[in-house]
C-alpha cells in the first residue's frame, strides 16, 4: 500500500523546520513520497504580504531537489482560489489514486490546536490521516477538541520532532536586519533569496 504525505504552507521561505517534519514524518510513517504544496491563496492569510508565487516554488524546488522522496505538487497554485485543506486532499487523492489511510496531511502541533477554525475539518478527517508534529513535553489536548470532531483520536499519527525552533518570519526578519540565515534554511535558497533581493 503506497502512502502519500502531504505538506502545505505559504514557505515564505522553506526552512529546515519544514524539511526535517516532512523527513520525520516519511521515515516513522514509512511514507513512498511527501508532496510540498505551496499555498497560493491560503485563506488564513489573505491580509499578509506574500512574496511571489513564482519565488516561494523555486526556493522548495531548491531545497527539495536532494531528496528523491520529496516533491513539489502545484495543486493549489494551478487552480483558481480560496484554497482549503479539504480541497487541496481531495485533489491529490484522486490524483494518486489514495484511499483516506493511505494520505497523511503533515502538520505541527499548533496547528491542531487550531483545527476548529479550519474550513470543514470533520471533513478533512475523514478524507486522510493527520500527522501531527510534537514536541515531547507539549502534547495538545486531543480529548478536548474531540468533543466536537468525535473520530479526531483514530485519526490522529503522532510524529516526534526534534527541539529546533525554524520559523519563516524569523528567517525574513534576520534577512532584513542584516543577519545570518546560515544553517536556518538549504544553501541554495539562502543563495537564491539574497540574489533576488528577497526581504530586504
């Protein structure tokens, strides 16, 4: 049984947080591939400034390219928006062919703080697993949000992550203090983000 992982974000810009979660979550999950999907117009977001779409692809290709198991997936940039998650699942599902066990949305333990507010989140659910990224001495109470979304638990990976903090608004406040971003995100997308003046 082929498992597919699935990996959203604005990356403005990718950092090694994003890469070591999706790394961690491919090997404990015995996932064949984990797809970066770029948001286009993520709906939680519509008020922030966003670097080019065009800049925030090539910069995951960058930092991707070493990783055979690692792919850029354009599903939501080739597509008119709001983008949700529900969506984005649905697509790459019929695209891979994937039955809801066999497709894991990768996210952090912050963010399944904030599932409720998510588009239709019983439904998104329903429609793959949750690997949800956490740090050893902070776990969020699942029983409390299973109150409203019932089948939350049976859903639910676990993936431990290692305690490193990343952060893409750190690495574009750093850019345009002047600071070091060495050892933050991949080489060439330090490379690629100063040559094209990015954040500065």
């Amino acid at each position: 049984m082929a498992k597919i992982g699935i990996i959203g974000g604005t990356f403005d810009p990718i950092h090694y947080g994003h890469l070591l979660i999706a790394e961690l979550a491919r090997d404990s999950l015995d996932l064949e591939r984990v797809l970066f999907v770029p948001a286009g117009d993520p709906p939680h977001k519509q008020e922030a400034e966003k670097t080019a779409v065009h800049h925030r692809c090539r910069i995951v290709e960058l930092a991707i390219e070493d990783n055979p198991a690692f792919e850029l997936s354009r599903v939501d940039l080739d597509r008119p928006g709001p983008h949700y998650s529900t969506d984005t699942v649905a697509l790459i599902r019929a695209q891979f062919d994937l039955s809801p066990d066999e497709c894991y949305f990768i996210i952090g333990g912050d963010s399944l703080v904030d599932l409720l507010s998510w588009h239709q989140p019983a439904e998104l659910i329903q429609s793959c697993r949750l690997a949800v990224a956490h740090r050893p001495e902070y776990r969020p109470d699942v029983a409390a949000l299973a109150e409203t979304l019932p089948a939350l638990e049976s859903r639910i990976d676990w993936v431990e992550l290692l305690l490193v903090e990343y952060s893409s608004s750190m690495i574009r406040r750093r850019i345009k203090a002047g600071q070091s971003i060495r050892y933050q995100t991949h080489p060439k997308v330090i490379d690629y983000l100063y040559q094209h003046g990015l954040y500065r």
